[in-house]
C-alpha cells in the first residue's frame, strides 16, 4: 500500500511541475521572413487546376502559380528583371531573392499576386518601384525543398514579357500606393486584352 501511496505522490509532483510556470514548449513560433509576409500578400483560393504548374495570366496582369495536392514548402521566390523581352540570360538587368528561413509551407491551392504584393515586389528592388517597371521582361523561379526521394531544387515560371508597375493609365505609370498595381503588357491597352 505505501509503495502506491509513493507512486500517487511521484505522478502529482510530476503533472504539477509539467503545469507550473510558463509554457515556453508550446510557443508557435511566427516566421517572419521576406518569403513569408510575401506569401501573405498574395491572394490565395484553395482551388487546384487541372494544370497543376506556373502561369502568369495575361488577362488579370498577375503572376500566378498553383501549388499541388499536398502542399509545396518553398525555400525561396527569386525575380529576375531583364532588358529583354524574353527573359534572354545575359540581359538580367537586377534580382531579388526572398528567402523563407526553413522553408514557407505553401498550402495547395492557386495564388495569385495582388496591388500590395507587387508594390511590396517593386520596392525591393534598387531604384524602387522605377527598375522593376523599367524592365522588358520579369521571370518567377522557385526553389522548392526535397521530398521523399526527390532533391531540392528550382523551377522557372514562363517569362512575363513587362515591367510591374500601375496598369491603368496610358501609358502605364510606375506601381505606386493605392493603384491597381500589376504586370504591364507593353504596347497592348485595355481594350485590346479584352479582346484576347
């Protein structure tokens, strides 16, 4: 009888010192890196295209990309500005690397840029807002962490053949606050991409 009277005591101690004090092991830790609070400004559906892959539709002027059933952890998003029209290697004019700490889960589903991602976007770049509309050309690539027996790596969007900046007036302006902030489609106006 005393020897579970002793085990009685032992557990007490043990669940009341588990429950003492503050509770440091239960912490969500918040990332707070560039790749992160990019991946907040994007607009996300959690609808899955059949072409499952990366896309930059011309008619909402966004970049846009689908992450596959599952989920995809991303450990960086590098955007490549080119003096070409066709994101040519050996006319990048500046990149920017958002990196994500150990990786950003990118839940499945469609996420699409937004005014506030692509003004945050064009302000990383140096000159501002200015460089990245500028540009003829800009590339998405993503670097991805390794899964099951795959090793990490990259994977390129299509080459939007733009700058960011406002899309609205003609011509278009650079991507400034409360604008409707997007990929320009050089030498088309609105009317004509209706039309396509």
């Amino acid at each position: 009888m005393k020897k579970n009277h002793y085990i009685t005591i032992l557990a007490s101690v043990l669940l009341s010192s588990c429950n003492s004090g503050t509770n440091t092991q239960n912490t969500i830790s918040v990332n707070t890196s560039p790749l992160a609070e990019y991946k907040a400004q994007l607009k996300y559906t959690d609808s899955i295209s059949n072409n499952i892959g990366l896309r930059n539709p011309a008619a909402t002027r966004q970049q846009s990309f689908v992450s596959p059933t599952g989920g995809i952890t991303l450990n960086s998003i590098r955007v490549t500005l080119f003096n070409s029209t066709n994101c040519s290697y050996g006319t990048e004019s500046q990149v920017v690397t958002m990196n994500g700490g150990g990786g950003v889960l990118f839940p499945a589903g469609t996420y699409t840029s937004t005014a506030a991602s692509n003004l945050s976007l064009a302000s990383r770049f140096s000159g501002e807002s200015t460089a990245a509309f500028a540009a003829s050309s800009v590339r998405f690539d993503y670097g991805y962490n390794a899964v099951g027996d795959q090793e990490s790596g990259w994977v390129s969007a299509e080459c939007i053949e733009s700058g960011i900046g406002n899309f609205d007036p003609h011509p278009p302006e650079v991507c400034t606050n409360n604008q409707p902030c997007g990929f320009n489609l050089f030498g088309f106006n609105s009317s004509q991409l209706a039309a396509t």
